[in-house]
C-alpha cells in the first residue's frame, strides 16, 4: 500500500524542525499543520502578508480581514503579525523562511520545479511560487509520483516550463522519500520506502537518475 | 494645509481618470481592495486600462466589475484564477496578461515608489519570466534585472485614516496597499473610519499622509469573504 495524501502529510511533517518558520503551499502541504509533532514548535508564514498563522476559524470567529495565502479564513495565535506584501517576500527572498512545502506537476532529477503553467492551457499565474522556491533555504515537494494518465513526474528534465532552476531538496510522494541532489549532478535517491512499496515499483515510476540509499529505510 | 478629503469615492476621482492610464490597486483576493473607488472607476466608464493589481477580483466584485464592463486592457498580476470573466475575456483575445511572481510585483511596486528604477531579483531566473531580461551575476549567483512600476493612479484601502492622509491598515488586509499607495502619481485612498488628524498614534501609522493625495470614507463596508473555511468547535 502506497502511502495516503494524509500519510504523505505526515511525513514531510518529520522534516520541521523546533524554531522553523514554514510556508505552506495548497493540497497536500496544507495539511501538513495537522501533524506537526508535540515537541516542535514552528511559526507559519502567509505570503499575503502573515506570520503565526492559526486554525481556521470557529463560526463566530470569522474575519474578513484574516486570510491566508489560499484566501481561506484563518486565525490569529499568540504573537502573529501582519506586514506588507514587500516586507512578507523580503522573508522569502531573503533566505529567513526555514522551509517551504508545496505541490509539483513535474520535478528534475537536478532540482528543477515545474508546477504553474500547461502551454495551451489557462494560465491562472505562479502567485508566489517562483519567490518561494528561490528564496526560502530548504524546498520539499510533496507530489502524486506519476500523472493521471501514469505519466512519471519525476523526470530527467522537466517538460513544463519551469518554476525554478535547481531548487528542489527533497521529493515526497506516496511512494517514497527522495534526496535531490540540486547542486551537482547526482540525481535522486530513494532514502525510504512508502509501506508495501517495492523498489522495482519505484524505478518502474521513475524517469530520473535514481540511487537507492545504503540506509534505505522501509516505513 | 491643502483638503485631501472627499465626501465619497466618486468625487475622489474627479479630474485624475483618462482613457489607458495605469491604475495600481491594492489588495490581496477580495482582503483591503479599494471595493468603493472600484465602483466608481466602472461608473466613471474609464477605458483601456492597465491594472496593476496582485490578483484580478471574482466574478461581480473587485477588478472583475472592470473586467465585465470592458474598460481593462492589461492586466499585470501573479495570479488570476478566482474569475471566469478573466479567462473569457484573454481566450477571446480582449485582454493581455503579463504575470509577475508575487515577490517581484510587490517590489517592482515598491522600488517605482521608492524612485529605483530597477533591481536584481534571483526568482524567475532560468524561467519565462526572465525571457528577455538582463542577468547578472553577484556573488556567484544569477539574478535578474525587473523594472521598478510607477502608474498613473494608485487605488487603496485602508482601516483608519485621517484628514492628513495618514493610513492605518487592519490584519492581512494590509497586503499590497503600502507598496501601491507609493507607487503613482495620485492615491486617493478610501478608509473604514476617518478621524480628524492628531488623533491616530504616529507610531502606529502604516502609509505616511505625504504619499496619499485624496482620502474618503467608504463605511459602512460589508465584506465579502472568498473562502469561508471554519472547523467544528
């Protein structure tokens, strides 16, 4: 059994650290803030301009005034505050956000990211995507690991046009866990497999360069 | 001191609207978009616009109201997905999209109030966006030259405002409206509450009046919420 998208949101939620300040992107890495562990404490950010993003809101509580970047109404905790769109990517470009999470269409076997535009499509836009991936210090795909038509997204190159270039750390998808390696030209590396997940399953649903860790580890 | 206060949106914009100036707005989604200088931009029927704006509205509200009565020509945004009208109108070729990576626009906005006429970036490198653009590098890494925006007009909400032109914004809905305020020639700003000057703290003023030409109050608001997303007590 492949792992879940709530499964999959548990364990990128391994990768926060105690201190870390984190944006989520949309799908699967939202619901990463339900399975942060007790003893780690981490700060979300908004790109819309919000830092110490609570739960969302009970009924009574709702404020027009409150969202996120996903324009969901959301909550204030105990030291949040709120600045400009200019001041919110100074903390992004500037290399103070720890992590960022967020989904993909396509990832390369050198870090590179596709995840805004299908040409021929409609473009919605990349929002802040493209600051993200290039400011924030340590970048986490979580993604479905092949497309709806079995098409494997975790590629040699990416077909889609990019993102970023070299910016990708870390691929998680229901089959596994994978180390990029964005600077060089080492590849990817399974470093560990999703519950009742071969690695024959994996270099069967992967285009990349792929390495299998001495220490895999088998969840 | 010269009055900067109008009794409602409309009269604040008269004398500043010409056919194909570019407008900034400020807000982010439907959160501190300047909703009463909106209506009357549409009312005013002020044509081929260019929008500098983070997001485009929905369908009947913000941007999009301008969108449906035609008067947008150009859009500058970094994302846009929220309004059917907008894809109607761009697949049937009545309207140009330039997208800008969120960061980007907010501080193209920012420099162009800030008399820089341009600046190194590192997002978009390697991307479309940088198509076109000068590079450089600095430190061993690639950057990209974007120009610093200056509009025509600059469209803003704020909370609290005073007679001066002082604005204090309120929680997320703060966003883009600093940079934009900044960023034209004229802002006429419209706020929730106006008070007569001296009464808000100057250490809690967010847009200092010299960057606000024009200010009215547009209360009562009745604010629209895009995504009501609440849990179970």
């Amino acid at each position: 059994m492949a792992w879940t998208r709530e499964q999959m949101a548990a364990r990128a939620a391994k990768e926060l650290k105690d201190g870390y300040y984190v944006n989520l992107g949309i799908g699967i890495p939202t619901l990463v803030s339900n399975y942060v562990p007790e003893d780690v404490d981490i700060t979300l950010q908004s790109e819309n301009g919000m830092l110490g993003v609570g739960p969302f809101p009970l009924d009574n509580e709702v404020d027009a005034d409150i969202i996120n970047a996903g324009k969901q109404t959301v909550t204030e905790l105990k030291g949040t505050s709120y600045f400009s769109s200019a001041d919110s990517f100074a903390m992004v470009r500037g290399g103070h956000i720890d992590l960022s999470i967020l989904g993909a269409m396509e990832v390369a076997e050198n870090g590179d990211l596709a995840n805004w535009m299908i040409p021929g499509k409609m473009v919605k836009g990349m929002g802040g995507a493209m600051d993200l991936v290039a400011g924030v210090r340590r970048v986490i795909v979580t993604m479905e690991h092949v497309s709806k038509d079995g098409a494997s997204k975790l590629l040699k190159e990416c077909s889609l046009p990019l993102t970023g270039r070299r910016v990708v750390d870390m691929v998680i998808s229901e089959l596994g866990v994978f180390a990029v390696d964005k600077k060089g030209d080492g590849g990817v590396t399974l470093i560990e497999l999703a519950d009742g997940v071969t690695v024959e399953e994996v270099k069967a649903k992967t285009k990349a360069k792929l390495s299998i860790d001495a220490g895999l580890k088998v969840a | 001191m010269a009055n900067k206060v109008y009794k409602d949106a409309k009269s604040a914009l008269e004398g500043v609207l010409h056919d194909g100036m570019m407008v900034m707005c400020g807000g982010f989604g439907l959160v501190g978009i300047p909703d009463r200088l909106i209506h009357a931009m549409r009312d005013a029927g002020v044509k081929n616009l260019t929008c500098v704006s983070n997001n485009a509205g929905i369908d009947g509200a913000g941007l999009g109201l301008l969108l449906e009565a035609g008067q947008v020509k150009k859009m500058i945004s970094s994302y846009v997905g929220e309004n059917k009208t907008f894809a109607k109108l761009y697949l049937e070729g009545k309207l140009e999209i330039e997208f800008n990576p969120q960061g980007t626009l907010a501080e193209r906005c920012r420099a162009g109030g800030a008399g820089i006429p341009a600046f190194y970036t590192k997002t978009g490198v390697g991307t479309e966006v940088a198509k076109g653009k000068e590079t450089k590098v600095f430190d061993g890494q690639e950057y990209v030259m974007e120009r610093g925006l200056v509009g025509d007009l600059a469209l803003v909400k704020a909370w609290k405002g005073d007679t001066s032109g002082n604005l204090v914004y309120r929680k997320a809905a703060r966003n883009f409206n600093p940079m934009m305020a900044t960023a034209a020639k004229i802002c006429v700003a419209e706020v929730e509450e106006l008070v007569p000057v001296g009464q808000l703290d100057p250490d809690h003023i967010h847009t200092p009046g010299i960057f606000v030409n024009r200010i009215l109050c547009g209360a009562p608001y009745d604010k629209q919420i895009e995504q009501r997303t609440i849990r179970k007590a």
